[in-house]
C-alpha cells in the first residue's frame, strides 16, 4: 500500500500487518506418579518448556533451587510451587501442588499466652495445609470435640497440642501453653424504682471488687466523676458499669432508667392562713391521677389523711 505526501512530494510504503498474541496463560505444575510417595521422592514438573526458560522452585515459601531444569524431585512432604521466567511472555508464579513423602510437618504457635476468662485466643498449626492434612487439637493430652481445623478458639486454660496426618503417618506438634486470668464481676444491683422524679435523683449500686477500678457509663459514654461501684442518676438513660482488675474489663448488664415529673405540692386554704381558736381550714392539694398522699403537721404524719 502506498500513500502520496503532497507537503513533501514523497511516497510513503507501509509493511504487512503482524498478529501478536499474548500469552497470560499462568505456568503448571504435575505429579505424573502421584503426589505421595511415602518414603521416597516424587517428581513434579513445570510446563511450559522451552529455550531460554528458566525455573525457581520452592517448598513451603522457601527458596530451593533455580535453573533451567523444569522437574524437580521433591524427598521433603510440603507445598511446591514454581516461578517461570519465560523471555517470549514474562515472569508467572504457578499454582502450589503439595506432596507427601513422609510425615507431615507442622508447628503449634499461640496467639496470646494469657488471656481474661470469657475471651478467646487462637491455637493453630503452621503452616495450613487445608484438605492436605487432617487435624486433631487435644488439651492436657485430650482431644477436643470438633477440633479438628487447623486452628482453634481456645477459652480455658491448659496446655495445647495437635495430631496432624496426611497419607502418610501422623505427628504430635509441640505444646502451647495458656493461662486465663478471671475477669472481675459487674452486676448492678436492681433498684426499687427504675423512674427518676424529677428534680429527684436515684442511686446506682454495684458489686466491688477488689483492687478494681470502675467507669460507669450512659447510652454509651463515660459519666464524668462516676468511678465508683455506686452513682447518683438525674437523667434518664441506659446505665452500665466497667469494672476492671488484675488487667481484664467486665462490662455489666444494663439498667434502663425513666424519668417522670413529680406530681404538684402547691396547697390551697379555703381561709386565710390566720384562723381563731376552735375554728377550721380546708386545706387542698391538686388532685393527680394514680397518686396518694400523706398529710403532715410540724413534719409528723397526719393519721387517716391520705
């Protein structure tokens, strides 16, 4: 094909078009014989092959060799995988194979060595071979019911360990061990009313405890100046206590509290206030509904006045 330049009076020649196609196939790994050989060695291979490609093995994550060689033989049970640096289509990372050729290997570690009673911490074998190996968490050389990830919740205090087995044979990890500390109680005691009258105020109890530090709290935030096991409540709210000792927070159930407007003690006299000897007044206070009420004269109770 060619096109005429009328600025510069040349002729300009254009090649035969070139396909390329790109390759992001990722590179693959084979265990012709099988992945388990127990006691002896199992060949994996990589494909793609070609000159000029080059190959960097690892077991478990761990550097094993690189090269141009694309089947390895691995005498060591794990998970294998292969970086290929192939010149036409780049660097790829293949797909892990795991193999067994003896027992399986594994290490028990522990996320947290003590914790507060009613929490939890991780227990877990390294590293995780999925529907490789199969599991069994034991507790003071106990097994566990329905431990049998590779992983585990523990709660109690104890010392841990795993059973791991693949197709091979089984092992026992090492031992983890884990101390709880009990976490203090937090229980508001009930209160005979949970309605503030206002402008009245009511008291908040809780348990103590020793060597304890507290915080209460409303809906949510700290009350200022409220860091003992009782509080004078005003406001209506959703009321809870933090009770912390020996390093470790409870956090109480909460009390929910209303508030009400007293009812009126304004009192009207149906005569001045001044009255003769052997004369009498009507007194009267407002009526409310659902309310009762006691007379008094010099603060002493008025028999039969309510």
């Amino acid at each position: 094909m060619s096109y005429f330049d009328f600025f510069c009076f040349n002729s300009i020649n254009f090649t035969a078009p070139v396909n390329v196609t790109l390759n992001t196939t990722s590179p693959t790994l084979s265990a012709p014989s099988g992945n388990t050989n127990c006691g002896g060695a199992v060949q994996i291979n990589a494909q793609p092959t070609g000159a000029g490609i080059t190959y960097t093995w690892y077991r478990d994550n761990v550097l094993l060799s690189s090269g141009s060689a694309s089947t390895y033989n691995a005498t060591i049970t794990g998970s294998y995988k292969c970086l290929v640096n192939n010149p036409a289509c780049g660097t790829k990372m293949s797909t892990p194979i795991h193999v067994n050729t003896g027992a399986p290997i594994g290490t028990a570690t522990i996320q947290n060595v003590t914790i507060c009673s009613g929490t939890s911490t991780e227990v877990a074998c390294s590293p995780a071979q999925g529907s490789n190996y199969t599991y069994q968490w034991k507790r003071n050389n106990v097994d566990i019911v329905g431990a049998t990830n590779y992983s585990y919740a523990a709660t109690l205090a104890g010392n841990y360990k795993c059973n791991i087995t693949n197709a091979c044979s089984t092992i026992t990890t090492n031992t983890v061990a884990l101390s709880v500390i009990q976490s203090p109680t937090a229980v508001i005691t009930p209160p005979l009313s949970t309605v503030i009258c206002t402008p009245s105020s009511l008291t908040l109890s809780a348990n103590s405890v020793a060597n304890a530090t507290y915080q209460w709290y409303r809906n949510g935030a700290a009350v200022i100046n409220a860091t003992q096991p009782s509080v004078v409540v005003t406001t209506a709210g959703t009321y809870t206590i933090s009770t912390t000792a020996n390093g470790c927070n409870t956090i109480s159930a909460p009390v929910v509290m209303t508030s009400s407007a007293g009812p009126s003690s304004a009192i009207t006299s149906s005569k001045y206030p001044l009255i003769c000897a052997g004369d009498s007044v009507f007194l009267k206070s407002p009526s409310v509904s659902a309310t009762t009420w006691q007379w008094k004269k010099n603060n002493v109770n008025i028999c039969r006045s309510n």
